[in-house]
C-alpha cells in the first residue's frame, strides 16, 4: 500500500512460465481511487479474491498468497481443480457479509449495466475501473464512459472511479479473467459496507445463447466457482439482467429514464459513436428495429467500410449475438441486398424471436436475495416475463454452423468484398 494506491506484486516461477510464456518473472498492478483519496483498508481474502481473479489464466500449477488468509477462503478455493491455492502459514478471521443494505454493481457505461442498474435499488452504488493510459493504447476511450458517471452522479448516484492497469498483464491486453473488472468493487466493499457486487452479464453471455446452444448457467462451472468465491469473502454474487437479451437490455435503455446515460461505442466520444465499430452495427441494427424504421443503405455499408465488423460477422460462426441480429433484421425492413444476404445467414424471420423483448423468470435464483422482490417487479413492469412458449424456445436454443450455413456464408461474402 502506497498512500493513495494498493500495489500487488506477482511472481512467476517455471511451471507459469511454460504455460504464460509472455508473463515474465515479476510484474505488477495497481489500483487507485481517481479523486487521490486515501486507498481504504481492505481484508485479506479479499485482497486474496483479487489476486486470483487477476492471476488465474497465468497460473502454472499453484498460486501461492504472499500473506495470510482465513481457513473459509482457503477451502472454498479447492472447488478450482485446475490449480492449488496456498498461503502464508497462519489464519486469520474471515469475513462475514453486512446487513447494510447497500449494494454494489460494477458499471461499464454501456447498455447492460445501465440496464443493471435500471432494476436494482436507488441506493445502489455503482464502481467503475478506469483503465489506466499508455503507449501501448488500444482504441479504447475511456471519455464517453467516464461523461456516464457524471451524469449519475448528477442524478444522486455515488459513483466510484477507480483507476486499474491489471489488463496489463496479458498479453495482448486484455481483462485476465471476465470478472476481473469487479475487482474494484470488491477492494471498496469493506469501506462501503456492500452486501453484493451486481454485473451486468445479460442472457446471450449467461445462458449461452449468443453461442451454438443453451445452457442452464447456474449448473455451470464459471457460476459453482465465483459464486462460491465471493461468498468466501462475505459477497453476493448478483446478476440482476442474466434473465434479458441484448434486445430487452436496448429497450430498457430506450425506455427508462436512466437510460440515456449509457453509450455502446468505446470508442467515440460521448454522444459521437465512432461508427465503425462491431457494437456501433449491432446498436444501429437494433435501433432502427426498435423504432420501427427502414433499415439504412449506410447502416449496411459500414460492414463494407469496416474491417472489425467484417470479420465478426464471417469468422465466428455463428456470429457473436447472432440472434439479436435476426431479431433486428426481421422488424426493420429493407437495408438493400446486404441486408437481404445477411437475413438469410442469421435465418431471420425463419426462428422465433419474441422472446428476447421479455424476462427469463427461471434467472431470478441469480439475482441477489436482499433485492431481489424488487428487481424482479421492476423487470415484469419494463419487459414482462417470458411466456411458456417463449421459454421453451429459449430453453432448446441452438445454432450450428452447417453446410447450409456455409452456402450462405459464402454468398454473403462475395457481396460484402
Ligand atoms: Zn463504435
């Protein structure tokens, strides 16, 4: 601990080596709380949660804990077969969670944690980890998100921003492990007396729709594992949208009024989306649907002018989010050929759809208990639940690439190059 920053040290040894062979033998990372207030103590699995989440991907064999943590902690860790978690000899006390009735949610900027925090409670705090500048930067910009915090702050929200260069560590850059970005919030939690830390995971990452089927989330191993983690360091677990697509998110965002402090693009500024990028297409193609207007030619040009979004929508197969894009396709007419080649690929109009604009009811186990009455009404009140129906077509999900597919594919590609 530095005045105003906490600094962890990370040390390699042969084992990680061979498995991360860009890691190298010393490295660190650090946080610090952007107004340059003193860091808050910090209890020592809870430093030690950080730790693993930010060093997991790099770990050999073991990861040993240069200090001393509780027997809880230690225990729970056992549930990741992969690896072995020691420490330092000694125990200490853990740490039980608060009855304060205040939660956190890590904030991004985008859609689906304002979403988030469209549907938890007023005096929900949200954190949001700034990544540090450098060089070596990538196009992300942080401006258009930090203006997002602003303007929670302007409506009673106490928003945290803490600076991080963790996504340091890998190499490309990049967060080490999907959670990582709450690791802030959790460093806060013990000054703030949060019960739980929320994310703003939806449906497509959760339940796996984005992907080639369905799957149950809270049978899955990324859910026993952090579920359990947090609730060694005293922390709910909260994912209050795992139950809506992309689709409910964007309507949530169009409809209540906290939406308009969200922009997708993380790369433009603040109210200039860059217009290039995957998320600025996938965004354009499902405003024009929810709002009920004509595909544009230019909406479909941009996969002419974009590489990134090119090769998103031919080298995953499927396509990242390739519902959603059937789901736009098919309620905004038009867009030219482009667009006609593309509803065909995404089988838009040919699967069922509907069901995005509504909620899982089944994910409300994943919303933290002490809100969780409250976010469900608040949810059934924006979206309304998914009908038997719907969820069946959810529940039997799935996508595969074939040759069929690949037929598409093909001529999609000759139209696009
Ligand atoms: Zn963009």
């Amino acid at each position: 601990m530095d005045h105003n920053r906490l600094i962890f040290n990370v040390f390699s040894e042969k084992k990680d080596r061979i498995r991360s062979p860009n890691f190298g033998s010393h490295r660190q990372f650090m946080y610090r709380n952007s107004n340059n207030s003193k860091f808050p103590d910090v209890h020592a699995d809870r430093l030690a949660l950080v730790a693993l989440l930010n060093t997991l991907p790099f770990v050999g064999e073991t990861l040993h804990i240069g200090w001393q943590v509780s027997k809880k902690f230690l225990e729970a860790t056992e549930i990741i077969s992969r690896i072995n978690v020691t420490s330092m000899e000694g125990e200490i006390e853990p740490i039980e969670r608060k009855s304060s009735g205040r939660h956190a949610l890590s904030f991004s900027g985008g859609a689906d944690s304002t979403a988030a925090l469209a549907v938890m409670p007023h005096s929900t705090e949200p954190v949001f980890m700034l990544r540090s500048e450098s060089k070596s930067r990538t196009l992300y910009d942080s401006q258009a998100a930090l203006e997002s915090c602003r303007q929670l702050s302007r409506l009673g929200y106490n928003v945290h921003i803490i600076e991080s260069d963790f996504e340091y560590l890998r190499k490309p850059i990049g967060f080490p492990t999907d959670l990582s970005v709450s690791t802030p919030a959790i460093l806060f939690a013990e000054s703030r007396g949060f019960e739980s830390i929320a994310f703003g995971t939806i449906l497509e990452s959760s339940f796996g729709t984005s992907g080639q089927s369905f799957r149950n989330y809270s049978e899955s191993s990324h859910y026993r594992l952090w579920a359990r983690m947090f609730d060694s360091v005293g922390l709910g677990y909260s994912l209050p949208v795992a139950g809506i697509s992309e689709v409910a998110s964007s309507i949530i965002c169009r409809n209540h009024p906290i939406g308009r402090v969200h922009q997708s693009c993380i790369r433009g500024k603040w109210g200039e989306p860059c217009e290039r990028c995957w998320k600025c297409f996938r965004k354009i193609t499902l405003m024009n649907a929810l709002d009920g207007n004509e595909m544009p030619t230019s909406g479909m040009e941009m996969i002419r002018r974009s590489k990134e979004v090119k090769l998103r929508l031919t080298e995953d197969k499927p396509i990242k989010h390739e519902g959603v894009l059937a789901y736009a396709l098919e309620r905004a007419s038009g867009g030219g050929e482009i667009a006609e080649s593309l509803r065909l690929l995404t089988k838009s109009g040919k699967i069922k759809t509907d069901w995005m604009q509504h909620w899982y009811p089944k994910s409300v186990n994943l919303i933290d208990p002490s809100y969780r009455n409250y976010t469900e009404s608040q949810l059934m009140e924006l979206l309304g639940g998914m009908n038997q129906n719907q969820i069946q077509t959810l529940e039997s999900w799935s996508n595969n690439n074939d040759n069929d597919r690949e037929e598409k594919l093909v001529r999609f590609l000759k139209l696009i190059n």
